[in-house]
C-alpha cells in the first residue's frame, strides 16, 4: 500500500500535467504550514474546509487524514496562494 496521497491543485495540476504526491507522514506539516501562511485560524481553516478545528487540530498533529475531497479543497486554495503557494508545494510534494 503506498504511504503518499494524490492532491490535485486546479491551477498548478495543469501547469505540472502531472499529479502532486505528498508522503503522509508530512500531511499535518502540509496543513499547519498552510493555514499559518493564510493566517486564518483552526477554526477559520476548517470552516473553509466544511470541517471542524477539532479535525484540523487531529490532521496537524498526524493522528488522522485528511478525505480526498478535503486534499482537493487544500489543494486549490494552495493553488490561490502565488509564490508562496509554490514553495510549500515544492517543500512537501513530489512529481511521480
């Protein structure tokens, strides 16, 4: 069983024409770096994400995954982000 999750960016995901793998074990690192850079809160995060910050808060500190469809929300706000959207994708993902 592979130890990485597919995330499709909308912007990125085509500039790449490859999909995006990030180790799970990296996931809640992924995520924290991400909503710091965002500035919004856990709260705030999960709102976006149609989730609660309890689930944020267990993402971050590895004790459970994110869904498919959560990674493909995260994956396109990424996509939003610009400049600094690209080193957290070049810092995290790799291309198959």
């Amino acid at each position: 069983m592979s130890k990485d999750i597919l995330l499709v960016t909308s912007g990125m995901n085509q500039m790449l024409k490859r999909p995006l793998l990030v180790k799970k074990t990296e996931i809640g690192g992924l995520i924290r770096d991400f909503r710091l850079l965002t500035g919004l809160t856990q709260e705030q995060f999960g709102a976006y994400l149609g989730v609660t910050y309890g689930t944020i808060n267990r993402w971050e500190n590895e004790r459970s995954q994110p869904s498919p469809i959560a990674m493909q929300l995260i994956g396109q706000k990424l996509g939003e982000v610009g400049e600094q959207g690209q080193e957290l994708l070049a810092k995290y993902f790799s291309i198959p």
